[in-house]
C-alpha cells in the first residue's frame, strides 16, 4: 500500500527496507491465498513436554515457568526454560505480575511478627530451633 502511493517500484521498495525480493513476492502471495505470512513451524519439543508442563503448572499455580522447567527436567524432560515459558504464555498459566507485590507484602508481615526486632546475630537463628523444637 505505502509503496503503491509512493509509486515506488517492488525492487526499490525491497532495498529500502533491506528485504529480498524473492522473500517479499512470497509472503505477498501468501497474504493473497490467505494463509499467514509465517509459520506455523513445527515444535516437536514443545508438544512432547506440554502435557508435563501443564500438569505441573495448574498443580502450582503460583509457580513461574522456572520452577515448571526444573520440576519437568527432574521428571526426565529433556527441555529449556523459553519453551515452558512459551508453552505457560500460550496456555494462560503464567502467574499475573503483582506476585513480587504480594511476596513484599508478606515479608512485611513476617518482619511485623517481631514485636521488637532481633538485636544480636544469633537472634532469628534461636527463635527458629525454639520453634522447631516446640513444634517436634
């Protein structure tokens, strides 16, 4: 269209924006048929994993594809991170963006437990074995 009104030819258009002709009449005809200009490529990876990754994801839902790869690898998945990130992504099983909100707020809540705060090293370390040992 731009290069149309610009009454630009095809192969001074493809220079200028540093595309070969080959690809451009290509992704034109099949914009024409109506068939997407790329993809969709095949991802035998992806789809070999997906079943574990979303059983491991709707299991925890506050997990982040991290903790989904690792969880997937120790079940003997051969897969990288980007790909469970990818597979969470275009399922919806990512955790929204607030959650470092929600872990700062806790934390502050943990730090309110302490009616006054731990004055030597060794304090938080005591109170801890105290609470175990209370709790066997």
């Amino acid at each position: 269209m731009i290069r149309v009104e610009a009454g630009m030819s095809t192969t001074r258009f493809c220079r200028l924006i540093d595309m070969l002709e080959r690809t451009w009449r290509r992704r034109q005809a099949r914009g024409r048929a109506g068939m997407p200009v790329k993809g969709p490529w095949p991802m035998p990876v992806a789809e070999a994993v997906e079943a574990v990754v979303v059983k491991h994801a709707e299991a925890h839902p506050a997990w982040g594809h991290r903790k989904v790869w690792a969880m997937a690898r120790f079940d003997g998945h051969r897969v990288s991170p980007a790909t469970v990130l990818r597979i969470m992504r275009r399922r919806g099983l990512l955790p929204e963006a607030a959650y470092q909100r929600e872990r700062r707020q806790l934390a502050a809540a943990r730090k309110a437990a302490f009616v006054t705060p731990p004055s030597g090293a060794n304090e938080v370390y005591r109170l801890a074995i105290l609470d175990r040992r209370a709790w066997g």
